[in-house]
C-alpha cells in the first residue's frame, strides 16, 4: 500500500501515549492513519476508534489499518461530537491534529491549494457552506471580519475590497484566481501571501476554531478520570485556545484575582500538564510538511 504522508509530530505523539497499556484511544482527526497506526504497534492492548469527516480518508484508513481487526472502529463524523458518543468506555488517551491533512491539501480538486482549479475548501465535501460561496457572497464587512479575526491579517479591509471588486465583474471561481488576488496585497516576507488568506476563508467554511472549541467542552463534561490528550494545533488562533483550556483545567484554585486567600478548596484541577511548553517539530520535519 503507498502511503502518502508522514503524519507531523509522530515520535512525539507516541511518546506521549506511551504508558497507555489498557483501554480505548480516540483518534479524533484520523485523515491518512499515520498516528492511529502507530499507537496500535506500540500499545498492542488498546482499542482505536478513528473519527474523520472526509468519507475519503476514512476509506483509505480502513485498508491501512485493517490487519489490527476489532481492535479499530471507524467514525464516520465531525470530532466535535465523538467523545460524547463514545464517553461510555475506558477512554484513556485523546488525540486530535487539528486543521487541514495532507490528503485535502494534496488533491487539487479539493480546492484548499494555491494553484487549484476550484473553490471548495470543504472537509467535509457534503457540507453546503464552501470557499465560492464565502468568497462571492460573504459582505465586504464579513469578509474584513473572518480576515481580520480568521488570518490576523494586517491589510485586511484592502484584501477584502480587491476580492469585491474581482467578483463584480466576474465570479471567482478558483483559488488560483483568489491566490493571485492575495499577491497583489502581499503580507509576511517568510511566508506565500496566500497563506493567511486562505486559512481564514478555510476556518469559516469549516467552523474549524468553533469545532475545536466544541470538542475541548465535550472532553471536559466526560469528566475522564485517566485520560491523556493530545492536541496538535497549527496557527495562533488555535495554538491560543488549546494553551488556555490546558492551563484553566490544570488550576487547582478557581478563585478571582481579587480574593486574598483561597476559599474555593484549592482541589479543582481536572489533571496535569505532561509538557509546561508546547512541543515543537524540528526543523528537519517543518521542512517536509505543507507550508499552507
């Protein structure tokens, strides 16, 4: 079987499940299976349940991991709802790759790469909500907002008036024609000028900080007594959300500021943080891995 992709961060994420020797883990972003395969060589009695949206990576992962049996259930899914569902059982590790796979990028057609033909930007291809419909009939105003909050993107209201003006006279219908509307702004030296721009349209089709928000509640009302999670995050927005959820749950006083001495019993931290920083890739691995 070809596999396609080095899934990122991998000998780190299987150290931190390493201790992991009974139970079931979530894989909430299974994409090409990289990490779920993993886990199941190196922890040979847990139980995986892969979750992923894209009916297409599902569909390859089950080839790839169909040698490990019923050891694996497939979710076919939103990750935002997977741990509710599946609260019930011996949860003992979560793990989550948060935003697009390689497989999405790699495949033109999907329309999440600079130089595709299309506008589509959809992880879940069934959805109605796509890139065309954000970029050609989202407001001047919605557009400056998902630019502004979605990329941080410094010129945000001259971006949005460009993508205005191009589909007054004409629909955009690609993101190749979007890309070199973005070059006309430009942005950060170190990075293409399409790249915040086209995170931002791709965080609004798919509701991606929202989902993630979503699914970091839904592990704390499963209230897991042994439970490691993993969350591989790409962006500052994301990166943000994740480093205060950690922190707030690993606090054993929740009492304000303000308060001079604890009166809340100073016994309210739901775990620990494994890492105090978050765990980088090398430089060796950032250098193979898709820069959008």
């Amino acid at each position: 079987m070809n596999i396609p992709h080095i899934p990122v961060l991998l000998e780190e994420v299987k150290e931190a499940f390493r201790s992991i020797d009974d139970g079931v883990v979530i894989d909430c972003t299974l994409g090409y299976g990289g990490h779920s395969e993993a886990l199941l060589e190196q922890n040979p009695n847990i139980k995986l349940i892969g979750c992923d949206q894209d009916e297409e990576a599902l569909a390859f992962s089950q080839k790839r991991l169909e040698r490990f049996g019923d050891r694996v259930t497939l979710h076919h899914g939103n990750f935002a709802s997977v741990i509710a569902q599946y609260a019930h059982l011996p949860i003992r590790g979560i793990l989550a790759d948060i935003g697009v796979s390689s497989l999405q990028l790699d495949k033109k057609e999907r329309g999440f790469a600079f130089d595709s033909n299309v506008l589509d930007m959809r992880m879940n291809p069934k959805q109605e909500l796509s890139a065309y419909e954000v970029v050609n009939h989202y407001s001047q105003e919605e557009l400056e907002f998902i630019l502004r909050e979605y990329g941080e993107i410094h010129e945000y209201k001259k971006m949005a008036h460009l993508i205005c003006e191009a589909r007054s006279k004409a629909p955009i219908v690609s993101a190749k024609e979007l890309s070199k509307l973005a070059e006309k702004v430009g942005g950060k030296k170190s990075i293409h000028p399409s790249t915040l721009l086209f995170q931002a349209i791709r965080i609004e089709v798919n509701n991606e900080l929202g989902v993630l928000t979503e699914l970091l509640e839904s592990i704390k009302n499963a209230d897991f007594k042994q439970c490691i999670v993993g969350i591989i995050s790409f962006h500052s927005l994301e990166d943000r959300i994740v480093k205060q959820t950690f922190k707030l749950w690993s606090q054993n006083c929740i009492c304000l500021p303000s308060v001079m001495r604890c009166t809340c019993g100073n016994n309210h931290s739901m775990g620990k943080l494994i890492s105090k920083k978050p765990i980088e890739a090398t430089a060796s691995e950032i250098k193979k891995e898709p820069t959008q």
